[in-house]
C-alpha cells in the first residue's frame, strides 16, 4: 500500500521517492490545474456526496470519492486528475454502477478510495466534528469557482443516500452560507429543506452572476445544466 504525505501550504502530493506536480493540466475546459488549486477540486467533491475516514492509529486520511452523472466525459476526466495527481491507485479497476433514475434518467455512479495520505488532519477537521460531517465555519476561504463548479455538477440524486455522506447541519451553518455567496460573489440565495436534502437555489436575480462565475470551468458538454430556471446546489442530511 502506497502513503502518501500531503503538503497543506503547497498542496501536492508526494512519496518519498518522487514528487507529483502538473503545472498546466488543461481539463474542464480551460482550467489550468496545478499543485495548488487541485486541492478546490477535493474541498467540492466533500461539499457534495464525498467523504473522509480516518485512521486513528497514525493520522491518516482516506478520502472516498463518489460521484455519479449522466456524463460520462465528466467523470472519466475527474477520474484522470486523480490519477494524475497520485490520489488513487491508477491499476485501480474502475468498477461503474448503472443506476435509473426519475424519468428514467439513466446515470452511472462510482465510488473510489484514495491512498492513506498524511498530514491531512486540517482538512478533516475542517469537514468533520465528533465524526460528523459539517459544513466548513471557513467556507468563504474554500468556495472558489472551481470548489463552487464541482459542487453544481456532482448535486447528489434523490436516489443517492450515502449515510456517512450526510452533514450535521445546524441553523447558523445555513445562514453562513448565505452571506458567503452574498458577500463574497454577490450571489442571493433561497434555502428549502427538501426532505432528506437541504437545497440552495439561486434566485433569479443572480443567476447571471452564477452562470459567468462557474461557466468558464464546466466541461461544455455539461453548460446544458446552466440553462435551468432554478438552478441550485445541495447537501444531504
């Protein structure tokens, strides 16, 4: 089994026999991904259905990535960072589940595991509380485009119940979501509980905003999506 450390100020991954960094990794249209803004890509997938687990015997993280879409170029290329960026094991055999969802919608799901990796503790915490998943007192510092982009496309289907996936959510937790999309993206938001769902929809008025700001990112294949007269993101709980 592969350890990896991971560096919290620079944000790449490393062994102790070779270093991974890719300077211009050109994906998600024209998204230029690097050793430190690679890391936004995990803070979405965390914001959504994917989840940490730790090791208390040596401090170790383990990241399980779930994703599922009905584009399948999307998770392909999510995939690839991974692998480019040394997260997971790239021999890994990629196992796809079918799933049909509401008017007979047809998605594929997958669920992969990093490698242990290390020094990962303040991302934890940052995600976690008594070993539950919260929503980051710090998101105004985590909600870039490219954290912001990856949280739109991978909005969990109904049909998509991952317990360990739910976040432990408190009043405060909402209304801080709200004033970091109002203050840092001057972006207005209504939020609904929906069941098992908590659902941020972008009002009218900002859609534009919301558009401009993920838009430059999102394969084209997937600006369909943007077309939406209530487009929203969403956490489980």
């Amino acid at each position: 089994m592969k350890i990896y450390n991971f560096n919290k100020q620079y944000c790449l991954l490393s062994s102790s026999k070779n270093t991974k960094i890719f300077n211009s990794y050109r994906t998600l249209t024209t998204y230029n991904f690097n050793d430190g803004n690679f890391i936004y890509l995990i803070i979405g997938s965390l914001l959504v259905n994917s989840y940490m687990k730790k090791n208390k015997l040596d401090n170790s993280i383990i990241i399980t990535f779930v994703k599922c879409s009905n584009n399948m170029e999307y998770l392909m290329l999510f995939l690839e960072l991974l692998k480019k960026f040394g997260v997971i094991d790239p021999k890994k055999k990629l196992k796809l589940k079918k799933i049909i969802s509401k008017n007979n919608k047809v998605l594929f799901k997958y669920s992969l595991d990093s490698y242990n990796l290390y020094n990962m503790d303040w991302l934890y915490k940052i995600f976690y509380k008594n070993n539950k998943k919260i929503v980051p007192q710090n998101l105004d510092k985590l909600l870039t485009p490219l954290s912001l982009s990856i949280w739109y496309l991978d909005n969990i289907p109904k049909i998509l119940k991952p317990e360990i996936s739910r976040f432990d959510i408190k009043n405060e937790d909402l209304e801080n979501i709200s004033h970091v999309f109002k203050n840092k993206y001057s972006i207005e938001t209504t939020i609904k509980l929906e069941k098992d769902i908590i659902a941020i929809y972008i009002k009218n008025t900002s859609n534009n905003i919301f558009i401009e700001l993920i838009k430059p990112i999102i394969l084209p294949s997937l600006e369909y999506k943007l077309k939406s007269l209530h487009n929203k993101l969403t956490l489980l709980v």
